[in-house]
C-alpha cells in the first residue's frame, strides 16, 4: 500500500512571541513494513536531523526572534508492506517496561488486565485485551484532556486514541509486557475518521507487534509509523514551548490518501 501524507501544523498568537522551540517528530524512518519513497519537512529555516533517545528522527526548530505566526509542513508518500505482521528492531525492549505518569497502572487497570490476560502473555491475550479496553473506553473526543493519564481516562470510561493507547500501555507493563507508544498517520476510507493516529506496540517473541485499541486492528495494514516512546510526550509529531505571545490558536490539517501502486514491466 503506497500512502501519501500532507501535514500542516500552524501556530497564530494573539501578540508577538518572543522565542519558541519546538521538538518535532514529523519524519518516518526506513523500516521492514515502511519504504520511504520521499518526505520533504518545510519550516522557516533548515534544520538538521538527529536521533532521539528511541531511534526516532528529530528536528528541534528554535526560533530566537519575534513572531506572531509559525507553519510546520511535512509531505511525503510512503510504500507499506501489509504482509508484515510484527518488526524487529536491535534496540533492547526493556526500557518499555517502565512507567510514566501517564502510563501508570493503578489498581483497577491491573485487575482488568489481569481479569483479560490471567497467566497468558501470548498476542492472543493481547489481544482480547486490547477488545476489552474498546469496549470499556468507547471512541468519545473531548471527554479527556491531552494530559490525562490512563487511569483517569480509564476511570471516566471514554477515551481517543491516545488514552486508548496509554490505558493498554499500562496494563501490558503491569502484566511485565514491555509495549511501546507510537505515533504516526492513519489510512481510511472515512473522511471523518481523524489521520493523526496513536496505537501501541507490544514486544512478543522477540518481536514488535501492533494493537491499535480504537479501530480494533492487529495489524498495522493502514498504518504509517512516525515515532515511538513511553507515552505521548515522547512520540507526538509537534511538541514545544514558547516565551510570550499572550494567547494561541493551532490548527493542524492532515491528508492521509492512497495512492496506486505502479506495475513494474
């Protein structure tokens, strides 16, 4: 499946910013399911790529003069190897045991992983795990907020992708599973269905398998992976900080479409 991606990411403040910074994580990297055909990052001035401490591509994008608006533009197309099931990857999985506050496994998501799960640490517990968390979390936007943990989205009952996300984050490391946060586009068919994507990553086998809680999906057929951490905080395509600006409006526009696939003569 070749996927064509368009992200626009634009800041507007109410007065001049002073300074800002943002750490951005806006460019797929090769990998045994993805091919990168070609990706292009526009910002207002050229920054270099690193590596984060989980592998992922990083720009940090400083800004030291006043503004009073920023657009951040990434564009690509991106071939997907749907016949992959799971990943491999020479980083050790252990890191991913640990939690983090918005990862953190209270008493009621340790009992519902162990009610799913009981003694089993297979991709079918997993799984069923990962069902149960859909029909205990329902898809409902704005019924949490960008900084609720999984136990409180969890307790509310209702949840987007990204609590979906930490919730089965925190029952896999509580059941010691080491499993991943990862960020990046979705494919659909629906237009209302929202691009911007998160699901998890569980380490089985010795190998990486996806579990995205909201589509009820174990394979990452649609799916096009940006980058990976313990929660959100480290795998969110735009994240930053700024000095002044009294007030801000972001709009963020994502295309996520299907492009055919040429035959080779």
């Amino acid at each position: 499946m070749k996927l064509a991606i368009r992200h626009d990411t634009t800041y507007r403040y109410d007065d001049q910013v002073r300074a800002s910074i943002q750490y951005l994580r806006l460019t797929p990297q090769e990998s045994q399911r993805q091919h990168v055909l070609d990706w292009h990052l526009e910002l207002p001035r050229p920054v270099p790529a690193q590596r984060d401490p989980y592998g992922n591509i990083l720009h940090v994008l400083s800004l030291d003069e006043p503004h009073d608006s920023l657009l951040i533009s990434a564009h690509g197309q991106v071939e997907i190897d749907t016949t992959r099931d799971c990943e491999q990857d020479s980083l050790s999985p252990l890191p991913f045991l640990r939690f983090t506050r918005l990862t953190q496994a209270d008493e009621a998501l340790r009992q519902f992983a162990r009610r799913y799960c009981g003694a089993h640490r297979d991709r079918a517990a997993l799984s069923e795990l990962m069902f149960g968390l859909a029909d205990a979390m329902p898809y409902s936007p704005g019924s949490t907020r960008v900084d609720s943990t999984a136990a409180e989205a969890f307790a509310v009952g209702a949840g987007v992708c990204q609590d979906h996300s930490h919730a089965f984050l925190a029952c896999a490391r509580s059941l010691g599973v080491a499993a991943r946060y990862v960020s990046g586009y979705l494919f659909s068919d629906d237009s209302a269905h929202l691009a911007s994507h998160a699901w998890a990553e569980a380490w089985i086998d010795g190998a990486w398998y996806s579990f995205d809680v909201t589509n009820g999906l174990t394979r990452a057929e649609r799916h096009l992976k940006l980058a990976v951490g313990l929660d959100y905080l480290d795998a969110c395509p735009v994240r930053g900080m700024r000095r002044g600006g009294s007030g801000e409006q972001m709009h963020a526009r994502v295309q996520v479409s299907q492009q055919r696939v040429q035959a080779q003569q």
